[in-house]
C-alpha cells in the first residue's frame, strides 16, 4: 500500500464504482428522494458519482432503525467483552481496507493520498480501536451513604446520537463521534458531509461485516438543509453531534430547541494563534507556523491562521515562513504520494478564499506571498500588515491563508491580541522561558494551548473549545461522559 504509485492510484480511482445509497438497518436501502447531487473531485472535475440527496423520510427511517436497535438491547446490552471485540474487528477492517478508504478520501476531498492514509484513515482505526479498549475499563460508583442504604451511580447511554460531520477530516471526525457513542452503547445516525459521502456509507458496512448489530450504525447522506435539519429536529434522537461551521451549529441549537430539547454539542472551527514572543527560537516557530496553516489547504478547523510577532522579529520570520512555503508547500496532484499540498474542496471554497484576500485588500493588508489560485489549486498566501478587527484577523477563512499581525512585545500585549477573537479553539505561545510559556498558556483562552509546538495531538486528550467554537469536547476519556447521563439507584437495607 505504501508502494503505490500515482500511477496506481489513477488505475484504481478508474475503476471505482462507489455504493451511494443510504446505509440503514445494516444494509443499503433506495432512498425516498428522487433527487441526487454529483460528487465531483476537486482533483479534476470527475463526476465520482451521484448521490441520492436524501429526506426527511429518510432520516424518519434511520432514527427509527436506530430506536429499535437501542431498546431492543441486542447492542448496549452485549457483554461489555463482546462489544469491545467487534469494534476491535471494525477498526482492523478499516485498516485492511486503507486504499479503498483513502482513495475515496482523496478524491472526495482533494486531500493528498499519503496524508488520506497516514492521518485519516490510520487515526481513524486507531481512534475506534482506543475506545474499544475503554469498554471493560471503565467502571460505575457508589455513593457515600448510610450503613442502613446503598446508592449506585450509573452510566447509562443517552439512546440515539445524530451524529453530523465535516468534509475536511470526514473519516477521522467521525470517528470521534462514534468511538465514544458506539462504547457506551448508543446507536447512531451519520450525516456526512455532501462533499465526502462516499467513505463514510463504506465504513458503516465495514462495522456491520465485523459485527456491529444491524441499526447500531446508520449513514443519511443527504444536503444539509434537508437530512441535517431532518435529524436535528427528529423527535426520536437524544443527542446532536456537530463539527462544522458556527453559523451551522447555532441551527441545530434551534432545531432542538424547537423540537424535544435535546443535546447538542459543537465544535464550530476557530481562528487560532501562534503568539511568538521576543526569545523565541524563529526557525522552529517558522516551520511550526507553517505547517499550522497551510497543511490540509489550510481547510482544517484548528489552522494556525493568525501569527503574532514582534515588530521587530517580522521581517526574519517572514522570510523564513518564505523559504519553507517555498521549499515544501507546492500544489500537486492528490494522487501522487508525493504531493503535499492538494486543492481547495470546490468552488465554493475556493470563491470564499478569494473573497477574503479581496477583502484583506481593500482593508490594507498586503499580500507578501502566494494569493494566486488555478482551478482549485490554492498557492499557499500571506497577508502582512493586517490590523486588529480587519475581516482577514476576525473570520475564518479555512484554507492557505496566514493572517500576520506585529505588537511590541511584551507578553499582555501578545496575549490579548490572542485573546481579541470571538473563537477559542486552539492557540501556541513561542518562548525560551518555561516560566513565562506557563504564565502565557494560562491565560490564553483556548481549549488546547501548545508550548513550542503545534498541533501536537492524540485521541488521549479533549478536542474542543470556548466561546463561539462551542461546548463540545471529543477524544480521550472525557468523550464517554458526553454520550453518557449519570443515573442513580437507591436501596434501602432495612435492619433485619
């Protein structure tokens, strides 16, 4: 698989015959809607197929098939042993089936084979395969009571989790929602993103050929007006799920505000910091920096797309920054593995990249590298001289596109330039004084802060974090208790 050649990926994308249909009760079912909508690579503009766009009697079928897969028990009700093989039979069978996984990835999204692989598809067996091991580790507790009462606190699944992700990490963000969910015994309903629907209908069938009792895990793809406000609103689901844009996630708070009240968590993207203080060693931020910001196309919800240094550190930084872009980050084609930079994932994206630089224009910031795009291809682009508060410093512009800002430097000024978002996902701080690197992180208002490094990562710690990024929090541990409502149980031991 390593050996392949992009020779090998074009004859196996040639043969590819994707399955589109929905995936529910553990099979592929016709869809209710007659319509579809294509799915076209941003490799080249193939049509990869077309996929029936979904209904809400869909989603009413999924839900229901998930409901009955809950109550009747034939999941959470499974040894805790015997849950924790078959989701250890799935995540093998999503490593013996990285190519197929990966090329659909790649040609979905745009991203490059060798990362669909190294990072997609690995962590994603890798993520299913950690919360299978937590199944028969984890354990329940008794409360502190009398000598005449004993009191048991449960953890007891939550029922049906809509679960609704991204395109940009579509197989690993999915697998954040449903390690967890599935290990806790819940079943699920997947709404993929239109752009990358293909591998995730194939992953649900690889969970029900190791085991994974028909209805646990249900697939709707569909557009998001339509199948994600379906599932948001369905009376019959527990929990949302959400990763995506923040406009988005404020409308599932509605559907379920206006519908049964129920969970959701979100995790609506961010405009993260690098902070570079006066000490720091510059050629390792440069690299860190960069590769924060334009890896994935820059389409990655914790991108490093602000770096703030010292005015007086700029210049050398940004020749730095300069010579690595140049040296590392040239578009090619996905399907070679030695590409490290793919396309934008479609017009829509790339229509909204480019309307940011205008942007960044016409408010005085100053294209210093890149800014170009051919088709899809997105020449990695730095924009220097922006002010606090212009849009290019405030909104996310999810692809290659670092927004540099100078201060004095002197840490309060550095970290309340950080600060100055309505975002809090993730944010690094650049300095040779450990003291002073503690006394920064804590401050800085973010769900992960690195220190001299950047997007340092494992299923072992939470994801997720503060003000308008949402509430949400995936990985490690801390995930079980988001699918999980504590109930407790009260004996009385009357004297005998």
């Amino acid at each position: 698989m390593a050996d392949l050649t992009r020779e090998d990926w074009l004859a196996a994308a040639d043969r590819l015959t994707p399955e589109t249909r929905p995936y529910l009760g553990g099979r592929h079912v016709e869809s209710t809607s007659d319509e579809t909508f294509p799915s076209v690579s941003p490799r080249d503009g193939r049509v990869l197929a077309h996929i029936p766009a979904g209904s809400a009697e869909d989603v009413d079928r999924a839900v229901r098939a998930a409901r009955e897969s809950f109550e009747d028990g034939r999941w959470r009700d499974l040894p805790p042993r015997e849950r924790k093989r078959i989701l250890l039979r799935w995540a093998d069978a999503i490593t013996a089936h990285t190519a197929e996984l990966a090329l659909l990835d790649t040609l979905e999204m745009g991203k490059p084979i060798s990362e669909s692989q190294r990072v997609d598809v690995a962590k994603t067996a890798e993520t299913i395969a950690w919360y299978a091991e937590t199944i028969d580790k984890t354990y329940d507790e008794l409360a502190p009571t009398p000598g005449d009462a004993l009191a048991w606190i449960t953890r007891e699944p939550l029922g049906v989790i809509g679960a609704v992700v991204p395109w940009n990490y579509a197989l690993l963000i999915a697998s954040w929602k449903l390690g967890p969910a599935l290990a806790t015994g819940n079943s699920v309903v997947l709404k993929p993103a239109e752009q990358t629907s293909l591998a995730a209908l194939l992953l649900a069938r690889l969970a029900t050929e190791a085991g994974l009792p028909d209805g646990v895990l249900n697939v709707v793809p569909g557009r998001g007006e339509v199948v994600g406000q379906a599932l948001g609103r369905h009376p019959g689901v527990d929990k949302i799920a959400f990763t995506g844009s923040a406009e988005v996630a404020r409308l599932f708070q509605v559907y379920a505000g206006e519908s049964n009240g129920k969970q959701v968590a979100v995790e609506a993207g961010g405009k993260s910091p690098q902070l570079i203080l006066p000490d720091a060693d510059l050629s390792a931020a440069a690299s860190a920096v960069a590769w924060g910001i334009f890896y994935n196309a820059g389409q990655t919800c914790n991108a490093g797309s602000r770096v703030i240094v010292p005015a007086a550190l700029k210049d050398e930084l940004l020749a730095e920054l300069a010579k690595i872009t140049e040296e590392t980050f040239r578009p090619g084609d996905p399907l070679d593995p030695a590409t490290v930079l793919g396309p934008l994932v479609d017009d829509v994206q790339r229509d909204r990249v480019l309307g940011h630089l205008d942007a960044a224009r016409a408010e005085g910031g100053k294209i210093v590298l890149g800014g170009r795009c051919e088709g899809l291809a997105m020449e990695p682009t730095i924009v220097d001289d922006v002010r606090p508060g212009t849009t290019i410093e405030r909104e996310e512009v999810f692809g290659p596109v670092l927004a540099v800002l100078t201060y004095d430097g002197s840490p309060e000024e550095g970290v309340r330039l950080a600060n100055d978002t309505d975002f809090g996902l993730v944010a690094s701080v650049w300095t040779r004084d450990v003291t002073m690197a503690h006394r920064v992180a804590k401050r800085l208002r973010a769900g992960t802060v690195w220190i001299n490094t950047f997007d340092a990562s494992d299923v072992i710690t939470p994801f997720g974090g503060f003000k308008a990024t949402g509430a949400g929090r995936d990985k490690s541990l801390h995930a079980l208790d988001a699918y999980t409502a504590l109930k407790t149980t009260w004996l009385n031991l009357p004297e005998t």
